[in-house]
C-alpha cells in the first residue's frame, strides 16, 4: 500500500479493468446487467419469459430505464416483435402535431402544446413505429412472406404505405414488391408512377392521389410523404384496386389497422407485438428544464391508456408496456378505472433496499476484482463507515438509485484526492461524507426535484 499507483480505489480495490457500476448513475446505454431482482414487480418478470401490459409509475432517478432494458432484454426475440419507443421518436411525432395545431407556438406559450392529442394521434404514433421497423427489419434480415389472397395483401400494402416513416422509398419499394412476387421488370417503383392526369389544357392529380393526399392530411402525426402515396398509386393501378383503395377511410381506423397488422405479424410471422415506451420524462413539449407541462402529460398519458387501445391490449391483439414518471397529480389510474385491466406498478426505495442495491453493486465487482487487489469490498455499511452516527444520518436522506450513484462518485472523489495524505486511505470520514452529498446534490438530474 506504500505504492502511490495504489492510492486509487478503482486500483485498491482491483477494479481498474472493469466497470465501476457507481459510476455510472444513468441507464440509459442499457450496458450494465447488474439489477437487484427483488426489486423488480414480480408479475413482470415470469419464469418463462412471456410479455405482459403493464404501466410502471414512478419517480425520478428510481430505475426505470433500468427494469426497461432489464425487459426488454428478458423477452424472447423468437416469440415477441419487440418495439422500443423512446424520447427522440415520441419527439419526432409530437413536433409534427405540434406544427399543425399550433404553427406560431401560442398554444404552448398559453394553454398546452398538446391541445388535441388524443387516442387516435397515439395510435397513429403506435402504428407508424411499427410499419417502420417491420419494413426495416425486412431489408436487413428477410423473413417468409406468407401467401395470402390479394385483397389482404392489398390491405396491408395500404397501411403500409401510409404509415411507412423511414428515408425514402426504397426499403418500402422492395418489401411490396417482395409481397407481391414482382422480379425485374414488373417491379413497382414510386418515380414509374403517373400521378397526373391533363384536363382543359391543366395537369392535374389523379383523382385517387388527391384521394390519397387528403386521408394523409388528416393524419397530422405522419410525415406528409408523398412518393409514399405514389407508389400506392402505381399498385392500385396496375393490380385494379383503385375503387377499394379510393374507399378506405384510413383516419377514422387507426387502431383497427394497428390490430390488422399486429394481427398479420402473429398469425404469419409467429410473433407477438410488444410496445415500450419510456423517456417521455425528456421530451420538451412534456417538461422544460425543472417544470412539467401538466397539462399536456395529462393529454399524452390519457391517450395512452384509452379506452380503444386497451381494449386491443385485453384482446391480447399487443402487448403494451409503459415506463413513465410519477408526477404529482397525474395517476394513469384516473383514466384507466380499475387496475386489474391494466396493472400499474411503483419501484420504491428505503435505505435498507438502497444499501442492498448498493451491497449488490459490490459483490458484484468483488466477483471480478483482480487477484493483485489491496483489499476486498466488504459491504455498504463498511466502505461509508455507517457506524458513524453523523455519516448515517446524512445517508439515510438518500432516498434513489440514481442519488446513491451521484453520492459514491463523490465520496469516491473526496477519498482519492486525500488518500496520500493519510495512513489508511478511503475510510469515509464525516467530512467526506457531508461533502460527497453536497457535492452530489448539484449533479443529480434535473428532473428529481422537478416543479410542478
């Protein structure tokens, strides 16, 4: 212990090739698989790996990215189509509502910039992420396509269509044409369309893409692609479908062509859909720096839980599983009614789990450790010297995950910056403690002592 490369605690303890887990107070690169089971909601997690629909609603810091890629990880890729919906998709949708309700930014200045949203804007976020991944996921890996009558395929080439969300055509151009058993030169391609038609000297849309742009139109969440359109277009025409297409009301049946297509995906590809979403806690039409948009959380959460989508939920058409943070005054419950159709689930934290979590943290690492150590970890009580009556009390205000991570870093910083000024380095003295929690109270997140 004489050496001075030995004056630091990741080295002390034998670590330094490892990940430090109190170092790292956030989640969020899922990276980390330590996770205290007892913890966990026990119906979530199942000994046989099945998905289930759930609401998870708790505070900041408390570890709900963590039991979300916890989960995500547990359900079996061969039986579910996972379907992760996280802050920078949910901001993508909500920007292109926000541009059509409010366009010069008055509802969000006075009322909410979610003035409107509702079920139907929900589904159509849903089912737009679905489509995208779907397609995506065939041009990369290529799954059967089942050989069904032409008016389904029909049906869900129109679906596809509309709600396809990726960069260009292309992928899409190759999924329908993969569908429809096209080769060479019979494929469809969007620019091979004939979208105009000449009238008294004009050009003009044909009447079923003007047909086409409308019903998009209406979909104010969707990207206003029209190549998109094009190419329902040439296949409409080319496969004589042009009267049941012009007839399709696609704004007035979200939800039932969300259960269409996640329908089609269990019956003919094996696999259950299954929705997480989590993140929303980021997203700045919801919350601004320390201050919640109430209003509008209120519009986002109800939407989610309405009373079309659950039904597709019980009906086991999907499962769904939200990750959304508890704010005072806003319970998931109010719009549900009872709990029993839709679980709702808390992760509270007490200084005995805390010091378990942390103690979990630590064997961990000990597993791990290299054999040249100084010293081994003991426990939580020991590094932090909880014996110390001053050093308990400040502890015990500790009250998440993610306020231990920040706390550890510190005192971490405070033992290492004195450990060659001292016989016995990283013993957590009060002083060290007192400022570690000073200290940590300026990183923690934003959000865990958010204004409402």
């Amino acid at each position: 212990m004489q050496q001075a490369e030995n004056r630091d605690f990741n080295k002390y303890y034998g670590i330094t090739e490892l990940e430090n887990h109190f170092q790292t107070p956030s989640s969020d690169g899922c990276g980390t698989d330590i996770i205290l089971a007892a913890m966990l909601p026990q119906l979530i997690f199942k000994p046989d790996h099945s998905a289930t629909s759930f609401s998870i609603q708790s505070k900041f810091g408390t570890g709900k990215t963590l039991l979300r890629c916890q989960y995500y990880k547990y359900l079996n890729s061969s039986e579910y189509f996972k379907i992760l919906i996280l802050n920078q998709q949910i901001n993508e949708y909500l920007e292109r509502f926000v541009a059509q309700m409010s366009p010069n930014g008055e509802a969000c200045s006075k009322s909410s910039c979610l003035l409107g949203w509702s079920a139907n804007e929900f589904g159509q976020l849903l089912l737009s992420v679905l489509v995208t991944q779907f397609v995506d996921v065939y041009q990369e890996t290529p799954f059967d396509l089942p050989n069904i009558s032409m008016d389904q395929k029909i049906d869900l080439i129109t679906i596809l269509c509309f709600y396809y969300n990726g960069p260009g055509a292309r992928n899409l151009e190759n999924f329908v044409n993969s569908f429809l058993n096209k080769t060479d030169d019979d494929i469809y391609r969007a620019k091979n369309a004939v979208v105009q038609i000449l009238e008294r000297n004009i050009y003009q849309d044909k009447p079923l893409l003007t047909n086409l742009k409308r019903e998009l139109n209406k979909l104010i969440v969707l990207r206003n692609d029209s190549k998109n359109l094009e190419l329902l277009l040439l296949i409409a025409e080319s496969e004589q479908y042009q009267s049941p297409i012009m007839e399709r009301k696609i704004h007035d049946n979200v939800v039932m062509d969300l259960i269409y297509l996640t329908e089609f995906m269990r019956k003919h590809l094996k696999k259950t859909v299954v929705f997480i979403i989590e993140g929303i806690d980021e997203n700045r039409y919801l919350f601004k720096e320390r201050s919640v948009h109430k209003e509008s959380l209120k519009l986002f959460y109800k939407s989610s839980v309405s009373q079309a989508i659950l039904s597709a939920v019980m009906a086991h058409n999907f499962h769904l599983s939200l990750f959304y943070p508890e704010i005072d005054g806003i319970d998931l419950r109010d719009a549900i009614g009872r709990n029993d159709k839709f679980p709702r689930y808390e992760m509270n934290w007490n200084t005995k789990s805390l010091m378990n979590y942390a103690d979990y943290l630590l064997q961990g690492m000990n597993k791990k450790a290299s054999r040249s150590r100084c010293k081994a970890f003991t426990d939580f009580r020991t590094l932090t010297n909880y014996s110390s009556e001053q050093n308990a009390n400040i502890i015990n205000r500790i009250s998440t995950p993610r306020m231990l991570h920040y706390f550890m870093i510190e005192l971490i910083r405070e033992m290492n910056e004195c450990a060659n000024d001292v016989k016995k380095p990283f013993i957590a003295t009060v002083q060290y403690v007192k400022d570690a929690h000073r200290e940590s109270a300026k990183h923690v997140y934003k959000g865990d002592r958010i204004r409402e």
